[in-house]
C-alpha cells in the first residue's frame, strides 16, 4: 500500500510571505470594484505567492468572488489592478489568462461523457487528439476516476462529479486554479475525506490554489493563508494559526471560531503587558499586539477552549483571571462540550475536551462555577 500523503508535513517551511525576496505570483494592487452604486471591492491589495493554497474567507456579499471573477477576466477592476506573474491583466480575456475557475455549480455537460467533459476544453483549443487523450487520462488518474471515463455526470455521486469538475479544471494545467465553494455540494464526511485529497493534489502538482468558502473549518484545514473580508475591505490576512490566535479586530475575532469577548478600558500600559478595566473587573492582557494609551476603549477576547472550568471547592491556577458565575446551558458535543457560563450580565463560553469517558457531566444547569483564564490566552482588540 502506498503510504499516506502528508501535506502537513511539506507545508511547515513553506512561508514565501515572510521572505522579502519572493515575487508574489498574484497582486492586486490598489483594487476597487463597482457595480451601479455598490462597490463591491474597496481598494483592496493582496498578494498570493506559487503554491500557495489561499482561502478567501467572508460573510455572504463580501466581495469574494468578485475578487476571483477579476482574476479569471471576467470582470474588470473600476481602479486599480490585478497581475499575475509582474503581468497587468487588463485587456487580456479570460481565455488566454493562465487561470482556470471551477465552480459552484461544476457546471457539467449532462450529455456528455466524463471524459468529453474533462477533453472539452482541450478540444475547443484544438489540441491534437493524442495529445488530448494523454492528458485527459492522466486528470482522470490524478483525481481517482479512471474507471469511471465513460459514465454520464447523472450516474456518479456527488463527489465523483465534484471531481469530474476538478478534473476539468486541472487539465488544461493552469498556473492559478480558482475553486468557487469547491466541496460545496458533498456530506461532511466526503468533504472532509476531499479536503485532504485536494491538498494532496496541489503539493503534488506544485499548483496555486486559491478558494473561496464560506466554511471556515475547511478554510483553516487547507489554506497556507486566509484572507477574511468585511465589506470588500480586507480585513486581516494570515495564516490560519495567525487568524486563530492572533486575531487584530473584534471583526475578525467574532467572525472566525468561537469568543468571548468583553469590552473595557485601559487604566495602565506597561511594555506590551497592558491592564484593562472591564465590567468583569480588571484584567490584564500580557501580551498586546498594539501600543495603547491609558483611557483608551478596547475590548479583551479569549477563546472558549482557553478557558478552564473550576468547580466550588477547587483552586484555579496560580495567576490566572478568576471569573465567579453559574452555568445557564451546556452543550455536550461528543468530543466536545460547551458550557455557557452567566458572570456579570454577560453569557461566556468555556469549552472542554471530554477527554475520559464518563456517564455524567463534570457539572450541571445552575451550578455555580469559576472560570480561570491565563493571561497569556487573552487578546487585546483595538479596533
Ligand atoms: P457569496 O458568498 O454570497 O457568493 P461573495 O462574497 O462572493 O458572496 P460577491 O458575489 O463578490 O460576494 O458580491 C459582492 C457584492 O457585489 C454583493 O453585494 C453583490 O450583490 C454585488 N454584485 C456582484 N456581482 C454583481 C453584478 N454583476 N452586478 C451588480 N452587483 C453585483
């Protein structure tokens, strides 16, 4: 048996962005999009590097396939403009840019063969038929389906068909592949199963990914880096960890994952350990991002897993915030349980491993509680 893929394992060194001297491959510079009266695109610059697996992450109507659309040629920016390899985009139609976009839909022929529709392409290029025969065959092996060539689209799953679409896609061997909710249409399980196939696929073909999604678990899983938009605005870009851990706006950090987020005042900044006057009294943040001054309105966050749940009787770690409240709800998930904690007219969560198999729950609706919070698991958030 072949051993597992493991993309993980190649994308550790993998960081272009830090490195001064890389060219980015894709650039928006300056990119502005309007349609009537509603700009769809704010002045938005980013760059994507080879190989990077980029995730654009937003709510509904955040400008994220306007933004792919511009890439593939089948917008124009109002400002601004887009390039690809130092290449300024503008003028060139869609079918003579290196970028290949797959999407929501898949958008298969009914009536066609999978392989007329992964060969279309090809054919429409007007590629010589063994040319066209190889490379067909050699998509097929590469998404898994090369026994299936001669089924109709109506005759495989969801899944095969996803894969159909990405095989028509990948053959045409763009430099940019654009995948618009690509898993969109497959159960969780097949999702999950072709999140990692994907990325398999990408570090062998040694391809640029970047995908749009409103999921944010699959965004995290697969992306190098996640750009999250509000409103056509870039809101913070960064690597999933980046994202999680150090998120730069209460934007972000409510958009991305679970928090618990309580605004306040500086009353004293010391280095980067600042202290916070909130309605849970005073907290101190030992690490802030940002300088603050005294007075300043900022609110401090925390992840519910960071949190740790203290029953009467028990002492919290030394040096932690210790929060006094009663749990209002818990949420047991199989691996996971949620607690909603009341402290101070304000619902927080705390969320625990159920790491032992047990018949009962640690604690129950209406038991008074304490949550520790280390300083190091606070966020300060100043915009
Ligand atoms: P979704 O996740 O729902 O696909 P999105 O983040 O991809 O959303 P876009 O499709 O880029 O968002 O749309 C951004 C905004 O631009 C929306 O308000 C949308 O209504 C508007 N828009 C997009 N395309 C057009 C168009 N062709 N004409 C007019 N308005 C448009």
């Amino acid at each position: 048996m072949e051993p597992p893929e493991r993309p993980a394992a190649h994308r550790a060194a993998f960081a272009p962005w830090d490195d001064p001297a890389a060219r980015p491959l894709v650039v928006y510079d300056g990119v502005t999009k309007r349609f009537g009266a509603e700009t769809a695109v704010v002045d938005l610059s980013l760059a994507v590097y080879e190989r990077e697996f980029f995730a654009l992450l937003g709510p509904s109507g955040c400008g994220k396939s306007t933004l792919m659309r511009m890439l593939a040629g089948f917008e124009s920016p109002s400002e601004g403009r887009v390039l690809l390899a130092g290449e300024d985009l503008a003028g060139v139609p869609p079918h003579l840019r290196p970028v290949n976009m797959m999407f929501q839909s898949y958008a298969l022929f009914p009536h066609m063969s999978v392989e007329t529709n992964i060969a279309f392409g090809l054919a429409m290029e007007g590629r010589p038929r063994d040319e066209i025969g190889a490379r067909v065959g050699e998509a097929l092996r590469m998404v898994k389906l090369d026994g299936l060539a001669g089924r109709k689209p109506h005759q495989l799953s969801g899944g095969q068909r996803q894969r159909v679409a990405l095989a028509r896609a990948l053959v045409k061997r763009p430099k940019v592949l654009l995948l618009d909710e690509p898993l969109g249409a497959l159960d969780r399980k097949l999702r999950e199963e072709t999140q990692f196939e994907l990325m398999a696929l990408q570090e062998r073909l040694g391809l640029t990914f970047i995908i749009v999604t409103h999921d944010q678990d699959e965004a995290m899983t697969m992306a190098t880096r996640i750009a999250v938009m509000d409103k056509g605005r870039l809101a913070q870009i960064g690597t999933p960890r980046a994202i999680y851990e150090a998120p730069t706006t209460r934007y972000v950090a409510d958009f991305i994952g679970d928090i618990n987020l309580v605004e306040g005042k500086v009353t004293g900044a010391e280095g980067s350990r600042v202290s916070v006057m909130t309605a849970l009294g005073d907290m101190v943040v030992a690490e802030a991002s940002e300088p603050v001054s005294v007075g300043q309105a900022v609110a401090v966050a925390w992840r519910p897993e960071k949190t740790r749940l203290v029953r009467a009787g028990e002492t919290g770690p030394a040096g932690s915030v210790m929060l006094t409240g009663t749990i209002a709800d818990i949420g047991y998930l199989g691996d996971w349980s949620t607690y909603h904690v009341d402290i101070g007219g304000l619902r927080l969560k705390a969320a625990l491993a159920n790491a032992v198999r047990r018949a009962e729950d640690a604690v129950d609706w209406g038991d008074p509680v304490r949550l520790a919070v280390a300083p190091e698991a606070l966020i300060l958030l100043v915009r």
